[in-house]
C-alpha cells in the first residue's frame, strides 16, 4: 500500500472521522450477514468444541477477502477506512474469520513488499494468509525469523493467529527475506487460547521449501502489523459498544428494590463515563484507519495515531467488557450470556500486536516526549 498524500505537516492533517454512505452501506451489510448466520449459543459452544459457521464464503461474496486488493487484482480497491468498518461490526460479535490475520495483516505484507502473485487467489478467497508471527508480535520490533538453510526453512513460531483457513503461510527468514510457504509444507499444533473465536497455534517447518518474495521482510512486516494494531482498535472499538449497548438495554429493565436499575444514580454516572470512553475509543480507532488511508501506512502520523488507538482501546475493550459483566448482576457471570465471549476477546486481544505499554513506549518517541 502506497502512501496517497505524500508529507503532511502534523498541525495541518485533520483526519475526516464521519463515516460515508458507502461505508454505512457495508457496515448494513456485514450486519445483517452477522444476524442471519451467526448466535451467540453457537459462539458458546465453541468453548465445548463445536464448530463455528464458515463465513468466509459469504464474506468473500460481499468482497471483503480482496477488500484492500487493487481491482486489477480482482480485489474491491478499498481503503483501510472501509475495512476498519467491517472491523468494528466483528468486533460486536466475536465471530471466527480471517479477515484481520488475511485480508488486513498478511495482504499488507505482501502489498508492501510488492509481491502480486498470491494478491488474485486472496481476493476471490481461494488462498488464505497467515503472517507466520507471534500475535504478540508489535510493530516496533524485529519479528521472530525461522532459520533458513540450503534444505530450507526450519524452526517453530508460536501462537500465531488465523492458522485454522490459511492456505500459505508468510514467513520471514533468519536471512532477512520474506518466503511464502504452502500449508501442507508445515505442521500446525493448537495451542490453549483464552479466546476459542480466535484460536492460536504452534506452526513448525522442518526444511520446508519456500518461494522467496522479498530480500527485506522486516519493513512490510512492520507494516502489516502496525494496520493490524490500526484495525485491530476498531474490533475492540465495536466490542466495546455492544457491551455498552447490552448493558444499557439490560439496566432499562432490571428491576431492583421496586426501582428500574438503570434509574440508580451510582450507575448512571458508571454507564455515562463507559459510554463517553466508548465514543472516544470509536473516534481514536477511526482516526487511525483514515490516517493510513490518507497519508499510508508508512508515514509518522499513522503510526502515531495507530498507537495511541492501540494502546487506548486494548485497554478500554477490556474495562467495558468487565463493566458489562459485573452490571449485568449475576447473570453477567453465568455462562449461556455472551458477556464472558466480549471478555475473552477483549482480554486476549489486548496483547495482539503489541500490549498497550509497548504502543505507550512507542508513543513516546514517536511524539517527541522525553522518557
């Protein structure tokens, strides 16, 4: 992905946080998708071992597999802005999809490192990426390698997310380049995950042979990774919001000591201020997501402005999540509510690429504060 707007001074770049028609139209679409294919007993029982809905059928029917693939490619030719929508309406229901480990992480890699071969099978969904790192991996760091030698790539990467539909694998080396390996050339070992929607796993090589795509993995996997932390904002932006939602709507009809709960003043002001940090953490993801469309997602304000999302909104998911199940009394705690899936996610995402304190340390040098 290209920067679109070249240099910007930081005091002149407004980013435009209203969204378009064309984005409330898809956000219409991805919802009521959502409603038609997915309950939340079915989210549920996953955590028993049942199988998700397969929606990455319907998703790449709505075009949301090539969303930011060029349409020379086969792709829609969208921006991060529209894909951060989509986001926002998957983070209100924990759903199991590729789109932030395929469509947003591992096409940004490759778009990066200019490599088009890969770009048409993603777009109409018949090839689906995994960006073999750790989901801890943040965009400030060097990403962990797999050693590369004359019998091909060996070792092990842990817990790396959206390992269950990938196809290919995208994996740096320890020579500094970037290789594409197919899935049936590694072992793949599921590992215990606190979110079951979005499952981890072990991915080892044992001289597994690769097409190399780029000599320099590091700067288009710092890319993929910092529109990851970007998107990833407006996932925990939209859970955040159901939980404020859910909870409201509860509190309107939960009646205690003959009076409507929600009418206690004590719990006004906790709804108030969980509603006003919600809006904030909406608008904070939005500004991220305009900003890598406007400037790219290489320049300074991107990645300035996605690591005061991240490191906002991977701690507010969380306070929401936790606010909705200690307001919603003791059914908040009962396992057939969905409060406990928001939990999980938002818990775990927290550390997905980068813990908010490695995005406040990264922060701070990126907006020239002294440590």
């Amino acid at each position: 992905m290209t920067d679109h707007a070249g240099p910007v001074d930081r005091t002149d770049y407004v980013p435009t946080l209203l969204p378009d028609e064309v984005e409330e139209d898809l956000r219409a679409a991805v919802r009521d998708l959502l409603s038609r294919r997915v309950g939340v007993d079915q989210l549920i029982a996953a955590y028993d071992g049942a199988a998700l809905p397969d929606l990455w059928p319907e998703m790449t029917g709505l075009g949301l597999a090539g969303l930011l693939i060029g349409e020379e490619f086969g792709g829609a030719g969208a921006t991060p802005a529209v894909a951060a929508v989509v986001l926002e309406e998957l983070g209100a229901l924990p759903v199991r999809t590729p789109m932030l480990t395929s469509a947003v992480v591992a096409t940004t890699v490759l778009q990066e490192a200019g490599d088009t071969a890969l770009l048409p099978g993603l777009a109409d969904g018949s090839v689906v990426a995994a960006l073999a790192v750790p989901l801890s991996a943040d965009p400030y760091s060097t990403a962990p390698t797999v050693r590369v030698g004359e019998s091909g790539l060996t070792g092990t990467v842990r817990s790396v997310a959206g390992v269950e539909a990938a196809t290919v694998f995208i994996v740096p080396g320890s020579d500094g380049c970037l290789y594409a390996v197919d899935r049936a050339d590694a072992a793949v070992a599921p590992v215990s995950s606190l979110d079951m929607t979005r499952p981890v796993a072990d991915v080892t090589f044992d001289a597994s042979r690769g097409r190399r795509i780029v000599d320099d993995a590091d700067s288009a996997v710092r890319a993929g990774l910092r529109l990851g932390a970007a998107l990833l904002a407006s996932e925990q932006a939209g859970a955040a919001r159901w939980c404020v939602t859910e909870t409201v709507a509860y509190l309107q009809q939960r009646r205690q000591f003959g009076r409507v709960v929600g009418g206690f003043q004590a719990i006004k002001h906790r709804l108030a201020d969980l509603y006003a940090d919600t809006e904030q953490a909406s608008a904070i993801a939005r500004a991220a997501a305009v900003a890598a469309t406007d400037l790219g997602v290489g320049h300074e304000e991107t990645a300035l402005m996605s690591a005061v999302a991240a490191a906002y909104n991977g701690d507010h998911a969380v306070r929401a999540a936790e606010e909705a199940v200690q307001l919603h009394g003791g059914i908040g705690m009962t396992w057939e509510h969905p409060a406990h899936l928001c939990l999980k996610r938002a818990k775990a995402d927290q550390i997905a690429f980068g813990t908010p304190g490695r995005h406040r340390a990264a922060l701070a040098g990126l907006a020239d504060l002294p440590a």
